[in-house]
C-alpha cells in the first residue's frame, strides 16, 4: 500500500533485553538497525535511551523523518501516547508516563504508539497474509475478496488486533480487537491468556506431566511432544492441544464480529501442529437451541489453510454466479461463507514494523 511511499518513518522494537532502532521508507528499511541494551528499571535512563536511539537513527538518515512509530506495551492511552503502570517494566511502573508527547517536543514530529497486536494485525492486511490470500484467490479465478482480517500472536501474552476495510480497530478506549481478557474455556473463572501464553505452556505440561517445567520454554516442550527430547510426550501433545482449545474459543467469539480471515503469528506459533487441531474444533464446533437443534459454532465453514488440501478447497470455490429471473444475465453469489485460519508468511517482527510503518502514514494522511 505504501511501496512507493518516499516518506521515512523512525521504528523501535521494544522488547525486555533489547531495543532495536530502526527507519523505513516505501515498507523497507532503510538503514541497519541500532540495537542497544534495553533500559526497563529507571524510567530516566529509560527515556534518555530511547531519544538516544532515535537522534542517531535520525543523524543516520540525513533527511528529516516524517513520524515516529513503534509498539509498546501497555495498558497505555495509546490515542494520546500515554503509557500506564507496567507490570513487567519496571520504569514505567509509576504510571501515567507521556512518552508520545515528550518525544514530539524533543523530534517536532507526530509520534505514534500502538500495541504490538494491534499493528501486527495491521502489517499483515496491508503488506501479508490478507493481499497474499487474495492473490491466490485472483489466481484461482475466484471472484472473492477478503477485507477483514482478525491478527493473533502467540507469546508471553495472547495478543490481537483487528482490520476492517484496510482501517485498524482501535476503539473508543484503545481496547478495540483485545482478546487476552476473554474467559478461559476450559477455566471459566480465569482469562483466556492463562491459557495462552508462554507461562501457560509451562504450566499445562507440569500439572499433566508432574514434572517441573520452570527450566523449559515451549520450544522444549514443543521437542518433546516431537519425540526429540526427553518427557512425557503424551502430555507435551495435551498442553498444545489444551492451549489451542482455550485460543480457538476466544478466537471463534472474536471472528462472530469480525467475519474474516484469522493469521496467527508469535514465537509459540513455532507449535501450530500441535496447537491448530485445538483451535479448529473449538471453531467446528456445535451449540443447541432448547428445542433441540444444533447448529455450526460460527456461520462460516472453516478452513485450515496451513493444510494444503484444504487451502486448495479453499481456493477452488466452483461457480458463484446466478442467473437473474426472466433473463440470461448473470450476478455473483456466493453461496458458501467460508474463512481461513492460516500462520504468517512474512513473520512477526516484520508484521509489526510494517504495520507500525503503515499506522503512522495513514494518521499523517488523515490530517491531510
């Protein structure tokens, strides 16, 4: 969407061990990234880091940048640049912290702040997983065009954004595609996301193994369940499987809204075979009327579009025209409603600079 697009935005990738400083101009970067040692107990030295990071991204570049755009964690008013009280950033932990602001006084130039499941979302309908269904499907010679996409990241948290017609949801209170929040299925009295996350990978596999998994990451777990590395294999497939389950029922409530496409990204997304047959039959799955009968969870059949027999069913949708009464024309009709769920191709990290590039020159041209 912005290929052709001269202006240069300034990216940060905010993580715990690192921040990594970035530009990106016309969707691609344009300078090597700075990494430097992220700064997340002293929210002076904090600050200080990043201005640093940006000045010399920005001296790097030799022409002035047209905006600043990065995710951050929150809770945060994000519409305002605001950053709220972080749990696990500890420099933030005073809460209300006007990071956004503070940086355009310093740069003279917009700021802005999202989360990283929000622009993931974003990078993947403007520049990934949407246009790269849709080219298939023109490939195909299917008449369908998809417009909404509904983006998941698998990792310390259970994140999520959503895209209607090429515009990110945002909500009212910055809110708008959260699905960490949601109630857990096989929990009802916990969220979603201590099912879903990487603290819940550990746990599942300790209460069904026995064994202490404080050690492990859920790349151990995943080689377990693999057969590669020592452990209760049966109960590394059951945790994936019990994560999925918890993911596809948020996922199945949040598509009800969204009616589109589902792509999953995020370092445990590494586990999709084991985790994908969990989330498929909550979203296959049946409710019942008190009369009795029984209809589909979600109204659209569902495809696994990771399967490629099924990708191709996908694509090959078979006639989707009719012919108008009391004459020979024809109309499109798509009788069938069918949605995918399929695991990014361009990867996360790249979902969300893309996205954060995106998000930031759409707000400039907005105030066009």
């Amino acid at each position: 969407m912005y290929e052709n697009d001269n202006r240069i935005v300034l990216t940060l990738d905010a993580g715990g061990t690192n921040f990594v400083f970035s530009a990106m101009r016309g969707g691609q970067e344009a300078v090597v990234p700075l990494r430097v040692k992220a700064v997340t107990d002293n929210i002076e030295k904090c600050l200080e880091t990043i201005a640093e990071g940006f000045r010399r991204i920005s001296d790097s570049i030799g022409e002035r940048p047209a905006a600043i755009s990065f995710a951050f964690p929150g809770p945060a008013d994000y519409r305002h640049g605001v950053i709220g009280r972080l749990p696990n950033f500890p420099a933030f932990s005073g809460g209300g912290t006007a990071l956004g602001p503070w940086l355009e006084k310093i740069f003279k130039i917009p700021v802005f702040i999202n989360n990283d499941g929000n622009l993931y979302a974003y990078g993947e309908a403007l520049c990934g997983f949407l246009p790269e269904i849709n080219e298939k499907l023109h490939r195909n010679g299917s008449r369908r065009q998809y417009r909404n996409l509904l983006g998941i990241t698998f990792g310390t948290g259970f994140g999520a954004g959503v895209v209607i017609d090429d515009r990110l949801l945002t909500g009212d209170n910055g809110c708008g595609g959260d699905v960490w929040c949601m109630q857990n299925v096989l929990h009802p009295d916990m969220i979603a996301e201590e099912g879903v996350s990487i603290r819940a990978v550990r746990r599942i596999y300790e209460e069904l193994s026995g064994e202490s998994a404080a050690q492990f990451n859920p790349k151990d777990i995943y080689d377990i369940a693999d057969g590669i590395r020592p452990g209760n294999r049966q109960a590394a497939v059951e945790t994936f499987m019990q994560f999925g389950r918890t993911a596809g029922n948020a996922i199945a409530h949040a598509i009800d809204i969204v009616d589109g496409l589902v792509v999953i990204g995020g370092g445990v997304s590494g586990a999709a075979k084991y985790i994908f047959p969990g989330i498929l039959a909550e979203m296959r799955s049946s409710l019942s009327t008190f009369a009795g009968a029984s209809f589909p969870r979600l109204q659209s059949e569902v495809y696994d579009l990771t399967d490629p027999s099924q990708l191709a069913s996908f694509l090959d949708e078979g006639p989707q025209e009719v012919t108008m009464p009391f004459s020979d024309e024809k109309v499109p009709y798509f009788k069938n409603k069918r949605i995918g769920v399929g695991l990014s191709s361009i990867g996360t990290s790249e979902a969300i600079a893309a996205g954060a590039y995106a998000y930031a020159l759409s707000r400039l041209d907005e105030q066009l």
